[in-house]
C-alpha cells in the first residue's frame, strides 16, 4: 500500500489490514447489539451510497443496528443539530463526516463528552483530539487522489496550457489535500502550466460557477474537478458552451465512469473505494466498542481509472458488475 499523504495530525497512514477482530471480540459485539448512528455530508452521491452500504453491511455482520442515517446536505448547521439531537439518545456510537474544520468542532467534541463512541471519515475537526475525543479517522490518500489527478491529465494539457481547478470553498480537509496535490505535482513535473482556481460553496452552483469562470477565462485549456458530482456539473457547463475541454476528477461515480468509458470530456479519474471504506470504519467501530484502540488515521489508496480500465476498475471500486450502459460506452463512439 503507498499513502501520499498524512493525517489530519501529521500521521502516518495504517492499512485497513490493521483492523481486525479475533473472535473472542465477535463474540463480545455479537451478545452486545450496538446501536449506530451515521451522519453524513451528503447521502445523495454515488460515493456515499457505496460508503453507507460498506458500512451498514459490516455492522450487520456484527449484530450492530444502523438506527439513524442523517444526510446533512453539505450544511453545517444540520450536521451541528443531528450531532446534538445524537448525542443525547444514548447510542453506542456515531461515525460521521465532518462538514468543515471549525464550525462542527464543538458539535463533534460533545459526542465523546456524552459517552458516546465517535467515528471520523476524511476529517477531523479543528482541536480534536485522536484516541480521547474521536476514535479514528478512516479515509482514502486525498493527496494521493489529487497527484493521480494531474498525472492523469496532464498528457491531455498543451504546453503552456492554463488548467482551472473547480475547487469546494468549504474548510473540508479532503478536498483541501486533493487541490494542494494536484498544484505541487503540476509544479513540479509541468511547470509550464498555468493553474487558475473557480471555488463553489455547495453543488447546486457548480453549474453556473464553472460557466462563469469559462466566459471570464477564456485561456482554460483543461479542468480538475475536486469529486464527481461538481465534475458532471461542469461538464454539462462545457457542453451548453460547446467546449471540449479535457478534464480530470476524483471518485468514479455511474455518470463520470460513463462519461470517461465514451470517451467523453472526463479523461481520467483518481478513484476513492467506498465500499472498503465504509467496512474499514465500520470495523474501527467495532473494535473501540469492544475495548481496542484503532489506529488514528486509517487509510487506503486512490486507483487511476483510464478508458482502458474503468469497467475493472468500477468492479473493484463497487463490488458490482459493470453496469450496462457503462459497457456500452465503451464500445460505442465518442461523446461529447
């Protein structure tokens, strides 16, 4: 396993190979019957859905009951209430996906002050600290995700070429990694190119954001998409413009997978495993509840996903065959 990247703390990353659990402690779970609650940014997107269901499913195995799934919609103030409403039912614990850095802090901080076990995914907020205040945060190398994000684009880019970035202008710590990545390897391995950045403050934007910042910089030769759903929304920006703009994302959700198999805008895609993910902290969960104490920050690799290898790489990522319209673009002709 290579991880690019640290921690929210500077910490190296564990494999999810770490994580396992003898069978006295299954035993210990099993008799126990945990009660769960997850909060998640979005429940919406590809991603989350595979992550929930890593989750869900391992927690089955374990006699663990999800009692509450709470998709905050990318605001902090619902994610603040859940979080509070949670802390005061008596759950065994939560795993949540803080939305921001400051803001959610305190909402997070009462969790383990209500004794409850409290689980990260991809970020931990600002003065929290591992092993007293939170379990462990389970990721996948957001700064891996971001370097595989220009290498993959990058034989796309001209010469001299100015590349725009569709970034969140959230303090979100994962997003944050992927943009930092993708400049430092543009830097050094194409400095001859030119990064322009285009920041939205939730999805619904991303459409008018990206058509905006295209009429304003009319140099873009190229795009990086910070995940997949703004990425599909600045592709439907480019298409209205009727502008074939090289682009490169993160996550391999249905429609950017599609898009990439029909050699469509999106050339290459830095994937996240969800899935994996979702068992990964479902299994950290597991073990806090039973005594143990996980690693601090647990982490997999990105995937590099081309044309050539996206239906493997969509069997890897979903667990699932490749569905069919995803094989059919493939075989079919090029999209725009």
């Amino acid at each position: 396993m290579s991880i690019a990247g640290l921690g929210p703390h500077g910490e190296r990353a564990a494999p999810p190979g770490r994580l396992s659990l003898s069978e006295a402690d299954a035993a210990i779970a099993l008799g126990r019957r945990f009660s769960v609650a997850v909060v998640l940014h979005t429940a919406t997107s590809d991603w989350s859905k595979q992550q929930l269901a890593g989750i869900v499913t391992t927690l089955g195995q374990y006699s663990a009951a999800v009692v509450e799934v709470v998709d905050c919609g990318f605001d902090s103030a619902n994610q603040i209430a859940a979080l509070e409403r949670l802390s005061g039912e008596g759950l065994d614990a939560i795993i949540s996906i803080p939305i921001g850095n400051t803001t959610v802090a305190d909402a997070h901080r009462g969790v383990s002050r209500a004794g409850t076990k409290l689980v990260l995914m991809d970020n931990a907020p600002s003065g929290l600290i591992p092993g007293k205040e939170y379990v462990s945060v389970v990721s996948a190398d957001n700064f891996g995700l971001g370097q595989i994000g220009a290498q993959l684009l990058s034989s796309h880019v001209p010469k001299g070429a100015t590349v725009g970035i569709v970034a969140y202008g959230a303090d979100f710590f994962a997003t944050q990694e992927r943009e930092i990545a993708f400049r430092k390897w543009m830097g050094s391995e194409r400095p001859d190119v030119v990064m322009k950045q285009v920041k939205f403050a939730n999805v619904d934007q991303v459409f008018t954001v990206v058509d905006a910042f295209l009429e304003a910089s009319p140099d873009i030769r190229a795009l990086f998409a910070v995940w997949d759903v703004p990425a599909m929304q600045a592709v439907a920006a480019l298409r209205k413009r009727s502008q074939k703009l090289p682009m490169a994302a993160v996550d391999l959700g249905n429609e950017a997978a599609i898009e990439l198999a029909g050699n469509g805008l999106i050339k290459g895609i830095a994937a996240q495993q969800p899935y994996d993910l979702g068992t990964a902290v479902a299994t950290a969960t597991i073990l806090s509840l039973v005594g143990h104490h996980p690693p601090p920050w647990i982490a997999l690799p990105g995937l590099a996903v081309t044309q050539e290898n996206v239906v493997e790489a969509y069997q890897v990522v979903w667990h699932s065959p490749a569905p069919p319209d995803l094989i059919k673009a493939r075989r079919g002709p090029a999209a725009f």
